[in-house]
C-alpha cells in the first residue's frame, strides 16, 4: 500500500482510508487493487473491489479471499 500511495508504512494503519490517505484518489485505487490482486494471488470482485477504500477494508477482503 505505500508504495503505490507514496507514503512512508509507517503511516498506513487502521485509520488510513481514502479520506485520511493524501493523494488516494480513483486512479492510485486501482492501482492498488492491482497491486494487491497481483502481490496476493487473487482475483477481488469488482463488487468488492470498489468498495475497500480504508485499510480495515482491505484486510477483510483479503482475509476473505485467502481462506476461501
């Protein structure tokens, strides 16, 4: 998630979303989701995929995904 945000990890925690996270806008979110498709081994739902827009979120989905 830092890299793709450009902030240091140290920044990124529960509290992190779209609305705390400078510069996590439509397209870094994409990007992320490919990123996290690709670092994972999964494929998110675009249904989900739109929707993981904090850190908590995130999580969930991929926890989700990972135990399926």
């Amino acid at each position: 998630m830092s890299s793709v945000l450009r902030v240091p990890a140290a920044d990124i925690g529960p509290d992190s979303s779209m609305d705390t996270v400078t510069g996590w806008d439509s397209l870094r979110h994409l990007t992320l989701v490919l990123a996290l498709e690709d670092e994972f081994g999964v494929q998110i739902p675009d249904e989900e995929a739109g929707s993981i827009t904090s850190y908590p979120l995130i999580k969930l989905v991929l926890t989700e995904l990972l135990e399926a």
